[in-house]
C-alpha cells in the first residue's frame, strides 16, 4: 500500500484511501493521485481516475464550508454560464480520512496560483486575463437573491446578515466569548459593512497599536460619514465571492482572447452588493500594474452598468477588503511595506486619485 503526505493539513494519505473515496460516488479505479504546492491552506489534491480527472477537498476549517460552497456552485451552475466543478459531491462522514471531503471534477485550465505558470505570462497575455476575469465577474454577478444575506447550511436557505454572526465570521460566536452574549439582530448590508470594517481596524489595533491609530481609524469614519447617501441606496443583491481573483480561477486561451474556465473556493459566498466584489481583483491589478486593473474594469463594465453614486460608495468597499487583509497581517506580524506606514498610508493607495476611480 502506498501512502504519501500530500499537505501539512491533510496528512498521508493512501492509495487505498483515495480508492474508498472514489468508490463512495462510483467515480472508478484509482490510477493516481498528485499534491498541489500553491494556494493558502492545503486542501486539495488532484486525483486521476479510471473516469476522469478530479480535486479532491478535505479536512474542512468550519463545518458548514463544504455545505456553503457546494450551495454557491449550484447557483452559479444552474443559473449562469459561469464554469464551476459541478457536481461537488459531499460525504459528510469521517471514515476514510478522519475529516468530511468532498470530489469535485478538475477544471481544465492555467492555474493562476501557480507562479510558476503566472511567471511565464508576456504583457498581453496577462491583459487578456485580466479582462476575462473582468467578464466573468458580471456573469457571475447574473445570479441575484430576494434578499441580502449569508447562507445557513442548517436550515440550507439564505439568511438575513446578524451582526454577532458577521462580527465573528467565519468563527462560530459560541467560540468568542465575546460575542456570544450578543442579541441576534439582523442588519443590513451596509450596516454589515460599515460595523465589521471598524472591527477590523480594531482587532488589527490591538494586534499593532503603532500601525493602526486612532487617527487612521477617524479617517474610516469621515469617509463613512461622507458616503451615506450613496452607501445606503438600494441595489438588487447578487452573488459575491468576498475571495475573486486570478488565484480562484482557471484560464484557457481561446482563439484571440481569453476566457475563465472554472470558479472555485467559495466559502466566502453570499449575496450582498455586486460593487463590493471589485474590491480584491482590482486592489491585486494595482499591486501588479496599473494597465491590468484598467483591463478589468473596462471588461466588467461593458457587461455591468454602474449604479448612480458608485465614486462615492466604491472606497467604502475597497478599505473594506483591505481591512480584512490588514487585520490578518497584523496578526501574523507581516509586513513589505514602509516600516512608518499606517493603515491610513497602506489602504490610500488603492483609493487615490490615481487609482481605478480615474476612470470614472
């Protein structure tokens, strides 16, 4: 029997082992199975099969992830032309592995995660991606909801946002002693918003005082206070990833151009404002060059028209996503920036003048 360590979270895992799990959905003899040495946690693995190619996924962080992803890429499968691994076939039980997994089909495609293969991307290659990733953000973007809200694996329906959820997402509030006294209280998606981006800040303050102040923290506030008329207008929700970007995809050249031939990693869905979505793809495009963030936006906007008040309402959302990133880097003690850089200094360049908002 061959048994192998695949990644720090899965463990060794063996050949027998990865027979039972195709066994479990009939998906055929088990030829081999291959580690994957990028993305950020560890847990997939490429399995080749009799039948076909597959991800395996495993040893889930929450309970309700796989419950959450498999309910996201139905949507996106039913009801768009956005490519998805479907069907994402869930066992829930624990015996072949010691954790639930979930078999996925392999989507055929660039794997952007990769460095290696992003490495070798010319100048134009790169735009055309940049641009496909844009067009398929506004498919994406079709499947829409009544309501604004998160999925709730128990009850397997969408549910409004409530703020002690929100607050400690993804961790259970009865986990953080902190929130767990809190009266449920469903908010809005601004509401959502505009409450965990403070949290954000305050849990990265107290994790660097020096690199988040008091002052940077007023800043947020008086943008805030300056964009509430247009933060606060209605929108038709649609579906979000809160995660899209190049390392979530596939590519395949197509003809001239480009085109996104699979989504993945939608732990993170919910419905909410499709504007909010724009964040992270165009604040990675700034990091890299500024002409790829054009490339994007120009695509999604010649399939997506801009509400009324999006200038104003945009930088709320982008200081969001860049918030939750900043809280996690303090947390980790990261930092490739300036050593004096505040929040305020990081967070104003993908807001500045000249930024993405030139265009408008």
């Amino acid at each position: 029997m061959t048994e192998r360590m695949y990644s720090q979270r899965l463990g060794i895992i063996s050949d027998t082992q990865f027979q039972a799990a195709l066994d479990r959905f009939q998906l055929g003899r088990f030829i081999q199975a291959e580690p994957i040495h990028f993305g950020n946690f560890g847990q997939n693995v490429f399995v080749s099969s009799s039948t076909g190619e597959y991800v395996l996924r495993g040893q889930p962080h929450f309970g309700w992830q796989f419950a959450t992803e498999q309910f996201f890429i139905q949507q996106l499968h039913e009801r768009s032309q956005v490519p998805v691994p479907w069907p994402y076939l869930i066992d829930a039980t624990t015996e072949i592995f010691g954790w639930s997994f979930v078999i996925m089909p392999r989507l055929p495609g660039l794997q952007l995660a990769d460095p290696q293969i992003k490495g070798q991307l010319g100048a134009s290659e790169k735009r055309g991606i940049a641009q496909a990733l844009g067009e398929n953000l506004a498919r994406m973007q079709e499947v829409t909801w009544p309501i604004a809200g998160r999925y709730n694996a128990d009850l397997a329906t969408i549910e409004p946002f409530e703020m002690a959820q929100e607050l400690a997402w993804p961790f259970p509030v009865a986990s953080n002693t902190r929130l767990a006294s809190l009266t449920p209280e469903c908010i809005s998606y601004s509401q959502r918003i505009e409450i965990c981006l403070c949290q954000h800040l305050s849990d990265a303050q107290q994790s660097n005082a020096a690199a988040t102040t008091p002052e940077d923290i007023a800043w947020v506030k008086e943008l805030l206070a300056s964009a509430q008329d247009a933060f606060t207008a209605a929108f038709e929700p649609c579906l979000l990833m809160e995660d899209y970007k190049e390392g979530n995809v596939v590519v395949t050249q197509h003809n001239e151009g480009w085109q996104v031939t699979g989504v993945f990693d939608l732990m993170a869905g919910h419905f909410g404002d499709s504007e909010a979505d724009l964040s992270r793809p165009l604040a990675e495009y700034l990091n890299e060059d500024q002409q790829l963030a054009s490339a994007f936006f120009e695509a999604y906007r010649k399939e997506k028209t801009l509400r009324p008040g999006f200038a104003q309402r945009f930088p709320i959302y982008m200081l969001f996503d860049r918030a939750i990133l900043w809280a996690f880097f303090q947390r980790q003690g990261w930092r490739w920036w300036d050593e004096q850089w505040t929040f305020r200094d990081w967070a104003s360049q993908y807001i500045a003048p000249h930024s993405i908002l030139d265009q408008l």
